[in-house]
DNA sequence: CTAGCGATCCACGTAATAAT
DNA sequence: ATTATTACGTGGATCGCTAG
C-alpha cells in the first residue's frame, strides 16, 4: 500500500544526464563505478534473513541527512567508496542484475536530484533576500514621497490606493504573475482569448471601459446593452428554477483559494438556501440573489478565469465566451435570452455557484448563430 | 589510553510492485 | 517485457560513551 502513493508522487528524478545506461545489456556491473572500484564481479557472502535494525531503516535517514550534510565522513575522510558490495556475488539472474543495476542509477539519479534541489533552495534564499531589500528601498522610497507630497500639500489617497494595489495582489492583479492559466489548463478548448482581452483591463474600471473594448470590435451595434444582457445572463443561474438541482457536486477547491477575493454580492449557498426558505414558508423577500452591478461584472469575468473547473465554466466564464465570439454582433437579446434559457436545463451547482459544461454553451451559441440567415461561420 | 560495545551512517543488494 | 520506484535488509565504517 505505501508503496502506491508514494510511487506516483515521487514519479521521476531527473535522470543524471551524465549516466551513460549499460549499453551491452545487463552485463555485470558494466558501466558503474562512479568513485573507485570499478565494475568487479566475484564477491561473496549472501544476505542473511530478516535482520535487525530499527524500522525506519536507511533510506529515510539518509534521504533526510543527505539534505544538509557533506559528502565526508567525520573525521573528513571521502565518504565510502562505491561499488559494488565487497562481498556481492555475481547475479544469479539477469532479472537480479537488471535490478541491481536499476538500483543503482535510481540512487544517483535521487542523489542528483537532492542536490539539485539544495541548490535551487540557495538560490531562492538568494533570490529572496534581493526582493527583500528591493521592497524595503522601494517602501522607503514611497514614504519619503509621501512625505513630499503631504509637504506640499497634495492629497496622496489616491496613491494610497494604489498602494492597496500593489501590496494586496488579489486586488486588481494584472496578468502577470502566477495566476497564468488557471482555467481549464488542459482544455484546447478553452476560449483564452477574448477572456484575456476582457480581464486585462483594470478591475477597478468601470463597464464602460470593458464595453469599450468590445465596442471597438464591434462598433455601431445595435441597440443590445452587453452590460446588461450579461449581468441578466449571469444571474438567470443564480436563481435555480429547479432547487432539486442545488449542491449537484462538492465545492471546488479553487473556489477556496479565491474565498475572501470577492467584494460583493451574496454566498451562492445563502441563495440556495433562500430559496427552500422560500419554498418553505413561500417567502418572496427570501429569494434574493447577488447584487451585481456591471462593475461587478467586470471584475467577476476577471475573476472567474482563475477558476479551473475542468471543462465546466461558471455563467460569468459562458458571458466572456459568448463575448468572445466572432460573430457576436449578430446576436439579439432574444438570441440571448434563448441561449439563457436553454442552458437553463443544463445550468448545475457547484456549491459556489452555478456552473455549466462549455462545450454546451458552445452547442447552444452555435444553435442560435446557425439560425441566423447569412455569416461568416465563425463557430468555435 | 584503549578495548569493548551499542548506535548510527552509508552504500549496497534483493524483491515486490507500479509504470511504460 | 522492461524500467522505475519503494521497502527492507545487510554489513562495514565510524562515532560516542564507558569501564578497566
């Protein structure tokens, strides 16, 4: 049992680059002898039986000892020689060979990786520690500014704002950083593009520079208002027609990492459960939902590309899709309300919220646009 | 000082099992 | 079938302590 988890995780060392495999087959000892002895083969003496020895035997001490301490022995002498044991016989076998010999370059190839890794944990300590002595600068630097500016007597709020900013990156982060890909990251499917045009505006701002962008694209549209066509698609799944549906499937993990990121509206579960209350005591005030203004929007579509649901979206996600689309200013607010209600049936709760399979938005859009007399088709 | 002894380190072998 | 990894055992070397 232990050996199957630990298997998996542990999967590989990088193998040494340097080890050359023994080329003539599973000859004896060929092609080892990383110290001194080279490849002997007439040792003696067979492995007794159970022996004694505390349980955790060598290979986890030494595994942790190898970490930190040096490659000689303490009174510093080279540490032992290598090789094969004094005392080994020949294989018996070739299976026992191979063994041996996978054996061995399995050690140093863990060896090499150990190291590696020593070595990769000073350079972030290097690392660090430059950042380190960058913020402080870049801090004092930013207090003696304030300074001047409160001298001179300008308001600095607005850079103290800014400030929020940038030490508190869950607020307004930028697409830089660590965040890169975090929906769907082994979908092809995934409809990137427009998403990342749309999230790479501030957060802070308001609809009308995210519509901007779109606008751009798209201009002279009809009289369709996406701001609110989207925030009508995205709380259409807030309010479940069919409560049965609610808590389909476990809460996401990622939802977690993003608990205490999001400034506004309600918890989807309080929604859930307003509406048994609801069905319950037939309260009407009982079914309220998220408040989502349109700069809520904006900043729930930049949100919500950090979410990794594996091939589900979230409604925010299906509105960059379908904002996303080439021939987006063909759609109507009726082709938008059809496509709001078919996903209607298929729309489930991921305990966060609503969520849906993309490849049935996809299905849906691609219905409505089919319908449509002319077009370039720019299907997904 | 030194021999004796137990604990620990260390490199290795073997077998089982998982992965390819 | 072969290779990679894990788990465990072995024996020599070394260390630290202690009694003589």
């Amino acid at each position: 049992m232990a050996t199957m988890t630990a298997n998996v995780g542990a999967a590989s060392y990088p193998s040494p680059p340097q080890y050359s495999p023994p080329s003539d087959k599973p000859m004896i000892d060929a092609g080892y002898e990383p110290n001194s002895m080279s490849s002997s083969s007439s040792p003696h003496a067979a492995h007794g039986g159970p022996g004694d020895k505390s349980p955790l035997s060598s290979l986890n001490l030494n595994f942790l000892k190898t970490l930190s301490e040096k490659r000689t022995t303490r009174d510093g002498n080279p540490p032992k020689r290598r090789g094969p044991k004094p005392d080994s016989k020949p294989a018996l076998t070739r299976r026992q060979e191979l063994n041996r010999q996978a054996q061995r370059t399995h050690r140093e190839r863990k060896e090499l990786y150990i190291k590696a890794l020593e070595d990769e944990v000073l350079r972030l300590k290097e690392v660090f520690s430059n950042v380190s002595q960058d913020k402080d600068k870049i801090a004092e630097e930013n207090r003696q500014l304030r300074n001047l500016l409160h001298q001179n007597g300008i308001a600095s709020s607005s850079v103290a704002a800014m400030d929020d900013v940038i030490s508190n990156p869950s607020m307004g982060y930028t697409s830089s950083g660590s965040i890169s890909g975090s929906y769907a990251p082994g979908s092809s499917s995934a409809f990137t593009p427009p998403m990342t045009s749309i999230s790479s505006l501030p957060s802070v701002a308001g609809s009308g520079q995210m519509m901007g962008g779109h606008m751009g694209q798209h201009p002279v549209q009809s009289v369709v208002d996406y701001d609110q066509a989207g925030i009508d698609f995205v709380l259409a799944y807030e309010l479940p027609v069919d409560p049965s549906k609610a808590y389909m499937s476990p809460p996401h993990q990622a939802v977690a990492e993003l608990n205490g990121e999001i400034p506004f509206g309600r918890n989807h579960s309080a929604v859930v459960d307003g509406v048994e209350s609801k069905t319950k005591r037939g309260e009407q005030q009982s079914l309220k939902t998220w408040e989502l203004s349109k700069g809520d929007l904006t900043t729930l579509l930049d949100l919500s590309k950090r979410l990794d649901l594996d091939g589900e979206i979230t409604p925010v996600m299906a509105w960059g899709m379908i904002l996303g689309h080439p021939r987006l200013t063909e759609l109507t607010r009726k082709d938008f309300e059809k496509i709001t209600d078919d996903m209607k049936d298929k729309v489930r709760c991921y305990g966060f919220g609503a969520v849906m399979e993309e490849f049935e938005v996809r299905d849906s859009l691609n219905a409505v646009l089919s319908a449509k007399p002319e077009a370039s088709l720019g299907a997904f």
